[in-house]
C-alpha cells in the first residue's frame, strides 16, 4: 500500500502577525481628526494681505496704520484710529475678504490721533 503525503504550503507569516497591521488599519481611523490637511481657503497670509489691500482702497481714509494679523482665518485688528466710525469700518472692510471667518477688532480709539 502506497502512502501519500499531503504538502502543505510553508507558511511564512504566523496568523498573528497578519492580525496587527490589519488592528493598526482599523484603529486609525479612530485617531482621525477629520480635518482636511487641505485648506478650504486662502491662506492666513494672503487673507491679510487682502485685508490691508481692502484698507488702502478705502475711499474715506484713515486706516493705513491697522496691523493685520491671521490665524486660521480669524483676523485680528490692532493699532489706533480716531474715530469709533472707523474702527467699525475697518472690522466691516475686514468682513468682506474671502476666507476671513472672524474678525477680531482691538483698535483702540484716540481723538488726538492723525494717521
């Protein structure tokens, strides 16, 4: 009587190895923020930049001095104007710049001051 053996093929990964990669795939997902690494938008810089352009075109004047600063499209004014009217104006001009999702007015406001 003749005897055959069966081969088995050689198993070069024990099971449990293949287990982990495929736990650490799973699990990633769990460590997912959920924000995009790509911005919806114009960049902190080009927003500022926007915004200064926006004031330099301003018809009625007086907001040259402002110090325009981003991050993450939250724009924050500072610096001194002269009037209340123009702290408004500057936070309303600020408004209008695409990818500005808030602004942040810390003018001070001061009479006496002639940009």
């Amino acid at each position: 009587m003749e005897t055959r053996y069966l081969r088995q093929p050689m198993r070069l990964v024990p099971r449990s190895f293949l287990f982990l990669p495929l736990l650490l795939c799973l699990s990633a997902g769990c460590l997912w923020t959920g924000t995009s690494p790509l911005p919806d938008g114009p960049k902190d810089a080009v927003i500022s930049t926007n915004v200064e352009a926006k004031f330099a075109e301003d018809q009625q004047g007086g907001l040259s001095g402002i110090i325009v600063t981003t991050e993450e499209g939250i724009v924050t004014l500072t610096g001194t104007v002269h009037k209340a009217e123009r702290k408004a104006r500057a936070a309303e001009l600020a408004r209008q710049v695409k990818g500005v999702r808030r602004v942040k007015n810390d003018l001070d406001i001061r009479a006496d001051f002639a940009p």
